[in-house]
C-alpha cells in the first residue's frame, strides 16, 4: 500500500516481512520485522508515520515509518489513531466480526467505509456482510449477502462509499454490491442475517443500542472536539499582554473608534428611517446594545443513553434534562424554566411521589446528586462522595424519605440517600456490567429492583445493608439483558427485556414471559394506576390490561424509539431516542411533539434565518432541521445520507447550503429543503461555507485545507480555490462587497483571500478599508478578549457579532455562552458568561432582529434559544 502522502509503499509477503520503500528514491528505506506467520493485511496512519499489520497467525502488529520500527500500541490509544483505510481483521474495534466456531483464516478481508460507520468483510463461507462500526462484542449484529459460491477473498469500498467491490476466491468473480447508505429493510440485497437486531441470540450478542450504551466511554469527549494545534492567541508574546485583573491591560492597543475593524451594521426591523452607513463602527449604533442574555426554551432531551427519565409533575408541567439543564415545561403555555445548577451532563432524573421534588444525577469525577424544588428551582440537598464517572439512575422511595442512586464506576455502586439530611444509609456494589434502570417497589419503601447487562436484582434495605438476591430465569424465562421495570400488587414484577419480550416476576422468580411484546428492545416502562405501559425500539407505546393478555396500542412510528415513559389520566409522555419528547393519547392515539430535537452524535451546523424568525441545524445525525423561533417548532426536517457539520442561508433566505463530514456539500430550497444541487471536490468534513453578500457565490471551506469558490448557480461550478493554509478551515466572513473572505484555520491562522481567484491578501492598507458583512471570527486584535485564562487546551469554538455591533457572543469547550462588548481587545475581557450546556458549546448565532441568540451544544446535541436584553 502506498502511503497517504505518496513518499513510501509497504510491500507485505509470505515471508513475514513488510518492507517500505521509497518511492521518490526508488530504494528501500525499512523493513518491518516480529510477524510470526505471512503478512495478510497492511494499513497506514493517515500521517504516514504508523503501520498496522495483520499476519496468518492472528497477530495485530504496529510499525513506526519509514524505518520498521516495532511499536507497542494498547486498544485505547488505538481506537484514537487516524487510519487512512481499515482493513484490519483484528483488534478491539473489529473483534464482533468473527462468527462462532471460526478459526484465524475465516474472515479473508474487511474495509471501513471512509465515514467510519460500516465495516464490509468477506468471509470462507461465501458471505459478504455489513456490520455497524465499531464492532466491538463477540459475533456482532450483521446483514449478509449471498452470491459467492466459497472464499470471498477481498472487499473494497469506491471512494464515496456508494459501492462495495467483492472479489471471490475459486469462483474468480467480481460483483459490485450498491451501498444503499439508509437502514435497509429485511430481505434487501440478500436479506439480514440471523444475528440482525430483529433476532437477538442471547449467548452470542446485544441489540446494537445496547451494545452501544452498555460500552459507552464517560471519560472521553471532554477534550476539544477540534484537534486545533500551535500557540493560542492569547498565549502569543504579541502587544498586549494582559495586565492585572479580570479586564487586562490595555498596552498595545489603541480604545479609538478608528483602529476598531469595519463590520457592516444590519439595520434592525425597530431601527428609524436614517440608514446606517456601512462602515459605521459597533459605537455609533443605532439600537440599545445587547447587555445580557436569559434562557428562554431548550430543544432536546438526553434519550440516547437513559430510561425512566421524565414525567408529570403534581402541576401537570413536563419535567425532563438535556446537556446541563433540568427543564420543566408547562406544554400548554410552550413556556420553559430550568435548574442549572448542575457542572456537567446530568445522565438521571427521578421524581418525588409528592410531585413537587426532582432529584437529579450528573457525570464528572466526583458527580453530585442534586435534589431540587420544580417550582422555585432552588437545591434542596446536595449528595457528593460517593461515587465516580457519574450517576445513571435514581429513584425515590415510595415514602419519599430516601433515594437510591447507581453508579458509572466499574462495580455501579448502588448507594441510598436520606436525601433531607444527605446521610448515606447504605451501600452496595451494583453489578459488574451496566446497570440500566433502578426503581423502588411502590408498595414498599426498603425494597427496588435494578436491571441491566444479563441480569435482574431484587434489593431489601435491612437497616444499614443493602442486601440482594439475583433473578431466577429458570425455565419459564431465559437469560438476557434487561432494560426496564414495572410492578404489580403481591409481589409482582415485570421488566422489559432486549429481544422484545416482557417477563414477569414472583418475589425473584421468572413465572411468565411474555414473548414479542414488542418488536424489538423494550426500553420504556411505566406502572400506572391501570397497569402497565410500556415502549419499544419498534415505536410503539402499549397500554396493557391488569392479566397482561391484551394491549392497547400507540403507533409513534420507527423513527421514534422509545426510552422513557410516564402514563397519567389517559396522557403518555414519551422520551425518544432520537432527543424528542411527545404526548400522546391512549384514547384517540394523537401524538404531540412538545420538544424537538437531534439525535446522538456532535451538532455543529448552526444558521440563522437573514429575514425572518427562524434557523437550522444540522448534526451528525444525519438530518437538517428548519426551526421556527417564535413557536419553538421544527418546521422542516431533511434525512441526509451522511453526517452534517456546517449550514448556511442565502441572503435572500430561500437557500440553505448544508456541508458534509464527507467534504461534500448540498444546497437546498427554503422551506421544503428540497435539493437543488450537491457537489463534492474535498474528501474531509466542511466546517464553514458561507453565500457572499450579493448572492453570487458560496465559499466552502473544508478539513483539506482548501476554500473552495463556487458559482451560486444550477450545477455549482467552481471557479477557483485558496490554497496555502497549513490546517483545517474552522471559520468564513465574506466583505461586505463579497470581493474578499477572511478565513481562520486550524492552527490559528487568520487569513484572507480574493474570490474567486483565491489570491491571498496580505497588504494591511488594503484589509484596513474592507468592511466586513459578519463576523464570526475567533481570531482578530478586536476580540483577543474572548480567550479565557488556562485555555491551553481548550477552544473558543464560536463568536458571532450582532447586528448592532455592539456585542460580541462566544461558545467554547468550557460549556459557557459568553457575552463580551466589541471590540474586545484586552486579554481576559470582562464578560457575562451563562451555564446550560454541559461541554462543548459549538456554535452561537444571534437573529436576524438582535431578539434572541441560539446556541448548539457538540455532544449534548442541544438546542439553547436565548433571550437578548437590551439597555
């Protein structure tokens, strides 16, 4: 294989020796040496410097380049390295792909798709399959293919992924296989394997939620989400070092109106008849300044990795949480209110039986267990110490004294709380695997049942101990993991298993199962007063009689699987795993969105309407979302074949460009968010693109380095590109008279170039004159104020300036949405910073009428609406 950077080829033989060339000198420069046994596959890092190596005798083996230098590499650092391509048949990330009774040879060949989501292999019995990646757990779920009579030998995807090449063995015959890159239906291209989701084998696997819940990593995702490298701009031994105090010094810079950089003044709706000159500075506005910001609504709801996590408060409100924030919504009114009180993700939630108490659980090192007041939002008790990671379940005694959290730490400690006084009563390891869900029994105060990876427990509070007794699957049931729990009279319980069946318990003894209850993992249970109710990852909600014989049910539909569920007077509330929370009716079976929202994964797209109320988003997801502020609403919503990291309106507002992880981008109509026109010339994610002020051109900037000019027409068609940049694109402005685009990178460069000949600028007389249409660069004289002390290695993400230039807002890695006064030169500016999201605040844009900013949570994959205050 040739090397990412075209300087070496590794040439790996049967005679257990890979040896690297170079190809500009045309000799050989390194020989890697320690294989046991033939070299069968051979992948380079994408900087050209590592190799991975399988060999015949099931070794995965490392090697520095170009010399063959043997490395020790543990499956952590591992999973972090930057592959070029994966074909590696070995290792923690691939281990699911080997079938039962398989030996070393079986599986002849594997590729990663270049979005790093699919894994192809070709196996000894004749099988292409198609396996989720990272596959990780023993004989993971797969869709297998049929055509090859024996030994497919090899398989590779196009460079789009939109085809897979499979070459067999003795049959010497190529097939290319379609990739349709959507969730595909039973029985598709040769149909889903007997280990598909919708078949869950108990001994050999997990649905593929589980699986993915059951190993998330807590610990990682709080370093910045962007590999940025070089010297912050605040570290930089430039003028202006900051002086004592929270504001700095002001050395180096001049306060004069006249040094301050130009941005276009966007004349507000409410602005008298004068028009603004376009050159006037952010001093001279018109409108009252931006001088706070207060939380107004939230979109989303943390559903990707919890159960039993909402509910009706005694006033009828939703209680709920997302990224940082406990949210209580009166769904009549649309109106939100929040505890904040929180310092990261909060992963739990339970209810107080009075209805009025919520208690809250976090992550962190050392997470806290918040108990707090729905109506006044004020703490009430305040549990810490006890565990580590964080908290993933609460429940609160039937008598409402006590509450027992769970843990994230290796044995999820199980501890309970009298929360009043925050005195520990007791504590006890939980199980080794996750623990799912914990509910108290609501006929008994000393007793509550956990459930999680392949297991059920029974506990008793016998004064200071907590004692267990496991569950007895016995005949009547089979051993698998369980997900969620509901209880009868005398004894009875009832928990919701992964393959889609609902067990019934007697005091510890499996008596009943209920086979197919729903199709698929059943994540959701609530006990009414009429019964039980519970929810699938089929997306159905259903509303069983007391003999559980018969079931009402409430079709949500497949893109909504359920994970929370809470049943009062005939209304269900739903929590869904893609961040939206509904009501429906058992009655007439209506379903509301009260709170929309994305899905798992990082949300970077962020875009503001130029005219109107409204914005999009777009995320990893795969979705764009057209929003209407004033309701709270999703107007529109888009399914992309690929993960979204950037969007941007035309300035007449009827355009949306969306760009894509796989440097490819889109452009859609406004509002049907019908395509128009796609093209891709980048092969790594886009960042920024940005429509000029005159509507003529997009700009595209992308991970390769490159900003590439396009032509705002039918076919897009490129008319050129700047080059020069020594890392990723993160940030575009275009100048008001769409002449000139200034870009920040990566490494901290700020950088302008001509469109569309992409001719650097450089002169400063001549970047002195330009006035800018926006402003969303982190890196300026003018706003070295934003980076906040210690931010070594971490990330301003966003700024956006607005439309009075009078007030600067900022995301970053700490969680803050910051408000700073532009200009803001001074190192350490005095600012207001407001506390919601979790981590990795990605993006903030204010309206396009200066009454509200929004803000994007990376991880959290939230949504915050924030109501400007003006002088």
């Amino acid at each position: 294989k040739f090397s990412p950077n075209g300087k070496y080829l590794a040439v790996g033989s049967n005679d257990n020796f890979v040896d690297i060339y170079n190809t500009i000198e045309n000799k050989r420069v390194g020989v890697c040496k320690g294989a046991s046994s033939y070299i069968t596959h051979v992948d380079w890092a994408r900087d050209s410097k590592l190799l991975q190596v399988n060999s015949g005798a099931r070794e995965h083996l490392f090697f520095e380049a170009p010399r063959g230098k043997r490395k020790a590499i543990n499956s952590d650092v591992y999973t972090k390295i930057d592959w070029n391509e994966n074909t590696s048949v070995l290792g923690k990330t691939v281990e699911g792909i080997w079938p039962k009774m398989s030996d070393v040879t079986d599986v002849n060949a594997a590729h990663l798709t270049n979005d790093g989501k699919t894994l192809a292999t070709g196996d000894d019995f004749g099988f292409v399959k198609l396996f989720d990646h990272p596959v990780v757990g023993k004989h993971a779920k797969h869709k297998k293919y049929v055509g090859h009579s024996a030994h497919v030998a090899n398989v590779r995807w196009t460079y789009d992924d939109s085809f897979l090449v499979s070459a067999g063995g003795a049959d010497t015959t190529v097939m290319v296989w379609r990739h349709a890159q959507t969730t595909a239906k039973a029985g598709d291209g040769g149909g889903e394997s007997a280990d598909s989701d919708t078949d869950t084998d108990d001994e050999g696997g997990y649905d593929a939620d589980v699986d993915k819940e059951r190993r998330r990593d807590y610990d990682a995702g709080k370093a910045s989400l962007r590999k940025t490298s070089a010297v912050k701009p605040h570290m930089r031994g430039a003028a202006g070092a900051a002086g004592a105090g929270e504001e700095g010094g002001d050395e180096g810079f001049s306060r004069q109106i006249d040094n301050t950089v130009k941005v276009k003044k966007h004349e507000l709706p409410q602005a008298s008849s004068r028009a603004a000159s376009p050159t006037r500075k952010g001093r001279d506005a018109q409108q009252p300044p931006v001088v706070d910001l207060q939380l107004d609504y939230v979109l989303g709801y943390r559903g990707f990795d919890t159960h039993a996590n909402l509910f009706y408060t005694a006033a009828g409100d939703v209680v709920f949480h997302t990224a940082g924030a406990g949210v209580v919504l009166n769904a009549q009114e649309r109106k939100q209110t929040f505890y904040l009180e929180h310092t990261d993700d909060i992963v739990s939630l339970a209810l107080h039986p009075s209805g009025d108490i919520v208690a809250t659980g976090q992550l962190g090192k050392k997470p806290t267990v918040n108990v707090w007041d729905v109506k006044t939002k004020q703490t009430l008790s305040l549990m810490q110490g006890d565990h580590t990671r964080g908290v993933c379940c609460l429940a609160f005694s039937p008598d409402g004294k006590n509450v027992a959290s769970v843990g994230l730490d290796d044995s999820h400690t199980i501890v309970v709380y009298k929360w009043k006084s925050g005195t520990k009563l007791a504590a006890a390891k939980g199980h080794t695997d996750k623990i799912f869900v914990c509910q108290y029994r609501p006929d008994d105060a000393n007793k509550f049942v956990t459930a999680g990876v392949k297991h059920i427990k029974f506990w008793t509070l016998a004064g200071s101990e907590l004692v267990s007794k496991r569950g007895i699957f016995g005949k009547e049931g089979k051993i698998q993991t369980m997900l969620s729990v509901g209880f009868a009279p005398d004894g009875v319980t009832f928990s919701g298993a992964q393959d889609g069946s609902i067990c019934m318990w007697q005091d510890v003894t499996c008596v009943k199962t209920f086979e197919k209850a729903h199709d698929g993992a059943v994540f959701g249970m609530f006990t009414s007063a009429a019964g039980i109710v519970s929810g699938g990852k089929d997306g159905v909600v259903k509303v069983w009689e007391p003999d559980m014989k018969k079931a009402k049910s409430v079709v949500l539909g497949n893109s909504y699987k359920v994970r929370a569920l809470c049943a009062v007077k005939g209304r269900i509330l739903v929590g869904t795993q893609c961040g939206e929370v509904l009501e429906a009716s058992d009655k007439t079976g209506a379903v509301d969105v009260l709170v929309g929202g994305h899905g798992e994964g990082e949300l970077w797209g962020l875009a503001t309407h130029p005219g109107k109320s409204q914005f999009a988003t777009c995320s990893d997801d795969k979705s764009v979302r057209l929003w209407d502020a004033k309701n709270h609403s999703c107007m529109q919503r888009k399914t992309l074949k690929q993960a979204a990291r950037s969007c941007a309106f035309s300035p007449d507002g009827t355009l949306l460009a969306v760009g894509f992880k796989d440097g490819s981008f889109t452009v859609l109509q406004v509002p049907t968010l019908a395509e128009v026109a796609s093209k891709r010339d980048r092969k790594e994610a886009i960042h920024d693109l940005r429509f000029s002020p005159d509507g003529k051109m997009l700009a595209v900037g992308s991970n390769d380095n490159f900003v590439d000019f396009y032509k705002n027409e039918r076919d897009l068609p490129r008319t050129g590109f700047a080059r020069g940049m020594s890392s990723f694109v993160t940030h575009l402005d275009w100048s008001e008279d769409s002449r000139v685009v200034q870009v920040n990178t990566g490494d901290y460069a700020h950088l302008h170039y001509e469109s569309p000949s992409g001719k650097q600028v450089s002169k400063r007389d001549v970047l002195s004159k330009l006035t800018w249409d926006s402003w969303t660069s982190v890196l300026g004289k003018d706003v070295l104020g934003i980076w906040p002390k210690g931010a070594d290695k971490t990330d301003v993400n966003a700024v956006d300036l607005d439309k009075s230039n009078t007030a600067l807002a900022t995301g970053d890695d700490f969680g803050f949405v910051k408000l700073f006064e532009f200009p803001c030169p001074e190192k350490h500016s005095k600012h207001k910073k407001y506390p919601g999201h979790s981590a990795h605040v990605t993006n903030v844009r204010f309206s396009y009428d200066n009454k509200f900013l929004v803000s994007t949570g990376g991880l959290d994959a939230s949504i915050f609406m924030w109501r400007t205050v003006t002088k």
